[in-house]
C-alpha cells in the first residue's frame, strides 16, 4: 500500500496519524518507509528524536512508487494549507486517510478534499479517520451520519483525545496496531476486498 494522509487544514492530526499507521504497518512485519512532504518535517523530526527504526526520507513523487514496486508499504504526511503538495502525494497513492474533527468546521471542508481527491487520486481507496473526539460526545456520531451519508467511507473506530497520542511527539508509537489507528489500517484492507 501506498497512503497518503491528507488534509486541506492544520492540526488535524496527519502527522500523528502517518506515524501511527507506519508502525502499526512495522508491528505487523511490514517493511515500511514513510515519507515526508511537509516543509516543516514534522514527522522526520518525530522519527530522528524518537530513533525509530522505520526509515523516513523528504518526499519525492518517484520515491513512493519504486519503493512499493520491492513490496515495502510507504506512509506518506503532507503539509497544511498546500495544495499542490498535497496534490502530488495524492497522486501516488492507493488509499488515502483523511483525518478530521468531528467539528463544523472540518465538515466544511469535505467537499472541496472530495474535489481534490478526485482530481489527484481517482482510483485510491479513500478513509475519513474521525480524530480528536470526545468520549461520549453526540458530536461523532452526529457527523459520522453526515459523512457516510455523503457517500464517505469511515473508520469505525475514532482517535480519542487522549495524553497517549498528544504526548508520544519525539518517541516511538508503540503498540500502535493496538489503537483506533490499527483499526483504521484494517477498515483501509477492508476497502480493497469490498471494491
């Protein structure tokens, strides 16, 4: 698989979800690279402070395909705000992951990722990962609906806001298959058998 988590806003969590998915891809014997197409290099900042052992390398549109090509996964981070970057991740990749809040605001914004993910990934299997979500809240339920009756895929579990991920910036995301991004890996596998 090659996935790109994308989004069209900061703070939504790409990062934290690229990190995640690539070691939940490692613990299950995956050999995995990410790649970062964020100026900022968030996500080889996470992995040089963290001393992970999952390779990440700057970004480039031939690097995913030649890797993937010698049977390696590769999870890409894209930045904020930056179309064509994200447009360019967009277009080498076989499942998407758009991680959003279960907020108006996110909500706003789906249909101009629908456009984009139409214009630069037409074949790829695209997942809303709901993140940030409060235990309990009507909110994720409330928009989940909205979504799925937009014609959205959603994961079926949600990224909680908990300490647990707000804190693991700079260390290794252990147990990682274990979370609701484990999970979200699953329903991604669960869209290439139902295509």
């Amino acid at each position: 698989m090659i996935i790109t988590v994308a989004g069209l806003k900061g703070g939504v969590g790409k990062t934290t979800t690229a990190a995640y998915i690539a070691h939940a891809l490692y613990e299950q014997l995956h050999n995995v690279l990410a790649l970062d197409a964020d100026p900022q290099a968030s996500l080889g900042t996470w992995a040089n402070w963290g001393k992970w052992v999952i390779p990440v390398e700057e970004f480039t549109p031939q690097r995913a395909p030649q890797v993937h090509s010698l049977g390696w996964d590769v999870v890409i981070d894209t930045p904020p705000f930056d179309a064509y970057a994200t447009s360019t991740a967009l277009g080498v990749a076989t499942h998407v992951i758009y991680p959003m809040a279960p907020t108006g605001m996110e909500f706003e914004s789906v249909d101009r990722m629908r456009a984009l993910l139409d214009r630069s990934a037409p074949q790829a299997h695209r997942l809303i990962l709901l993140n940030r979500t409060v235990a309990n809240a009507s909110s994720t339920a409330d928009y989940r609906a909205a979504l799925v009756a937009e014609g959205w895929h959603v994961a079926r579990a949600a990224v909680s806001r908990r300490e647990q991920f707000a804190q693991s910036y700079g260390a290794i995301p252990f147990r990682a298959s274990f979370t609701a991004f484990g999970d979200c890996l699953a329903d991604l596998r669960s869209l290439e058998v139902s295509a």
